[in-house]
C-alpha cells in the first residue's frame, strides 16, 4: 500500500480523538468552568451538529479544487480548532474552537476516501478507502482511552494540545506523501438533490439518526455513569473506554458480513438488540460485573448497524451516491446530537445519571419501527435504487463513527 495512505489514516485517527476524546473528560471540563454535566454534554452534540453541515455544505463548495491542496487545507482547519479548544479560556471559546474542527470532518472522509482509491489499482480501492478509515476506528478503540487518561493526568488541555500536535503531523504527511489529485468531474446539483425525493431515502436518514443517537445518547454521559452509579474511580473509565470502543470494532467488523447476506434483517436486529441493551446496561448500572458487559455490548450492537446504514444510504439513492454519503454522514452526526442533546435534558431534569442510557434506548425503539416500516416499504420501492456490490463497498468504507 503507497505510504500516503498511513498520513491519511492519522488524520482519521485524529479526527476521531476529536469527536470522542472528550467524552471521558466532560467531568473536568464542567468543573474547570462551572458548568452542569448537560452543558458540558453540549460539547459534542455542537461538533456534531457542525459535522452535519460541513459533510453537505463544504464538501459541496471545495470539490471544484486539486483535492490534495483541499485536504491541506481542511487539516489547517483541524488544527486551528484544536489550538482554540486547548487554549480556550471560557466554556463559549471551547465551544468555537470545538464547531471549527469539526467543520473539516466530513469533508476530509469524503475527499480523503476519493484520494485514497486513486492511489491504488482497481483491485486494492476497498482496502485503501478501508486503511484510512481504520484510523478512525483505532481512535475509538485506542485514541480515547488514552486521551482520557492524558487529560486525567495532565489536565484536559493536555489532550487537545496532543491533538494538535498529531494535526501538524498529519500535515506535513499529506505535504511530503500524498500525490497531487485534480478536482473531481463537476455534477449535476438538481439531479444530485432529486434523491430526496424518495421516501426510502428519508428513511435511511431517519434510521441513521435513530441508530447513533441511540449509542451516543448513553455514552456521551457515560463518565458520569461509571463514577457516580456504578462505582468506578475516574482512573479506571480511560480502561472502561477500550471496552466499548473494541465493541465497535467487532461490531463493524460482524454487521458488515451480516449487511452482505441480509440488509434488512441486519438492520432490524441492531436496532432490537440496542434497545434491549441500553435498557439493561440503565437497570444494572449498580453492578459492576454487568456494567463491564453492557459496555463491551453498547459498542458492538450499536454499530453494527453502521455498514448496513450506509449500504442502505447508497442503495436508495445509487444514482447519486456523493449526495446519498454526505447525507448520511450529516445523519450519523445529527444522531449524535439528537442523543447528547436529549441526554442532557434528562440530566438537567434531574432524572440521574442513568437517564441518558434509557433516552437510548427509546431512540433505538423508535429506530426498530422505522426499520420495520422501511422493510415492508423497501419490497415495493423502485428497482433502480439498487447498484451492484453496494453493500460490500460500503462494508469497506464504512470503519466506525462518522
């Protein structure tokens, strides 16, 4: 594999940190600033939002330019907002500089995905696309854990200078590695917005939402469970998160080859088996035995919806699949800001700090009978939504959280 694909998959993996590093850190950023645990949690359903709209708006507005000098500049985009967070003084500057990395997330995926296939025959494009995005799921597996226990030790700062630091590496491999690429063919916005049109399409929208607001609506908040109802000390949730984040791992891993032989039973199944795991984790919170599980499961069921999630995206709008990836990427991260958002809520209502693994549970409940729907709906819905092998190129792309 041409070494230019390893600066990529460090920017998915610093990409990644971004998004969920903070997560274990949310309790010493409240104290730091004197904020609620809900405010606090705000932090990461604001990046997401700011996902949301850079995946369709400013991938739209740089695909006209050479994609090397776009990936330039969206990791100075990178570091700019990593700098801010690290440095930021009040809670409302933490929050800008969180909103200006986050701008650069989606359009990195989608340009970084078309760069690296290009550097590859045609025979190794899965795997090339699949590298980059493996840094993304090493962030969840490994990068957190660790900048959760750097923050600990160091002050959270310390986790977002480390950042930082990976974003300027990063830079300079896309410099000295990455081959220059041309601008992508210009397209047709009215046929490219003409998806949306199809109703399956708004179904696979509403079904990403549900799906990742379920997972991100209990683990946003889960530093907060794992301290003060089930009992750990802070210096054991960095080594908790590598439970969850291997649980995604194997959970991408198994939902991609289940999303090959059954689309719809996949996706029924994850949205069932999330539910009832949310629901379990939030009435054994108290056990510690039971906690270990129910985070180990969180992450395996909740994203194995995700290959499918995509595979479902690409299916129903094939003739459009730059549209039909952004959306679903701004769906994901909508999702993500949807749970943390109404996670919040339970907690400022005072419902305790189990409340947010029961709104992910109703969120998953709710995606069950879209899935469902979607299913009945799908036997009758046009035939040219489908593209060969979409499913399995998805499997490939599709690595963990977007």
């Amino acid at each position: 594999m041409p070494v230019g694909l390893i600066a990529l998959a460090l920017g998915g993996f610093g990409i990644g940190l971004t998004e969920f590093g903070i997560v274990g850190l949310l309790p010493e950023v409240a104290d730091d600033f004197g904020v609620s645990e809900s405010v606090a949690g705000y932090l990461v359903s604001g990046y997401a939002l700011s996902v949301a709209i850079g995946a369709l708006g400013l991938t739209a507005a740089i695909a006209r330019f050479d994609r090397k000098k776009v990936l330039v500049g969206l990791m100075t985009l990178f570091i700019v907002g990593n700098l801010i967070s690290a440095v930021a003084p009040t809670y409302s500057l933490l929050m800008v500089g969180r909103v200006v990395a986050a701008l650069c997330h989606g359009a990195f995926f989608s340009v970084g995905a078309v760069v690296a296939s290009d550097m590859v025959t045609e025979n190794k494009k899965g795997s090339a696309i699949a590298l980059m995005f493996g840094g993304l799921t090493a962030a969840n597996v490994l990068g957190v854990p660790l900048g959760t226990f750097l923050g600990q030790q160091l002050g959270w700062r310390s986790t977002f200078w480390a950042i930082t630091i990976l974003g300027f590496v990063t830079l300079a491999g896309i410099q000295a590695l990455v081959p220059r690429s041309t601008a992508s063919a210009p397209t047709d916005l009215r046929t490219e917005l003409a998806v949306f049109r199809r109703g399956q399409v708004w179904v696979s929208i509403a079904l990403s939402i549900l799906a990742f607001g379920g997972v991100i609506g209990g683990y946003t908040y889960i530093a907060f469970t794992l301290t003060e109802v089930s009992g750990f000390s802070d210096s054991a949730v960095p080594w908790l998160l590598v439970l969850f984040g291997a649980g995604t791992f194997i959970g991408n891993f198994l939902g991609g080859k289940a999303a090959d032989k059954s689309l719809n039973k996949t996706l029924i199944g994850a949205m069932a088996g999330l539910a009832v795991v949310m629901a379990l984790f939030a009435v054994t919170a108290e056990n510690k035995i039971a906690t270990i599980v129910a985070l180990l499961l969180m992450g395996a069921i909740g994203l194995s919806a995700a290959p499918g999630l995509q595979a479902r995206a690409m299916k129903y709008a094939s003739d459009a699949p730059t549209m039909a990836s952004g959306a679903n990427i701004a769906a994901f991260n909508v999702g993500n800001a949807l749970g943390a958002w109404i996670g919040g809520l339970t907690l400022a209502a005072g419902y305790g700090f189990v409340s947010p693994l029961w709104v992910g549970a109703a969120l998953a409940l709710a995606g069950l009978g879209v899935a469902v729907a979607g299913s009945l709906g799908g036997s009758t819905s046009t035939a040219r939504a489908t593209a060969p092998g979409v499913t399995r190129r998805a499997k490939n792309v599709e690595t963990g959280f977007q």
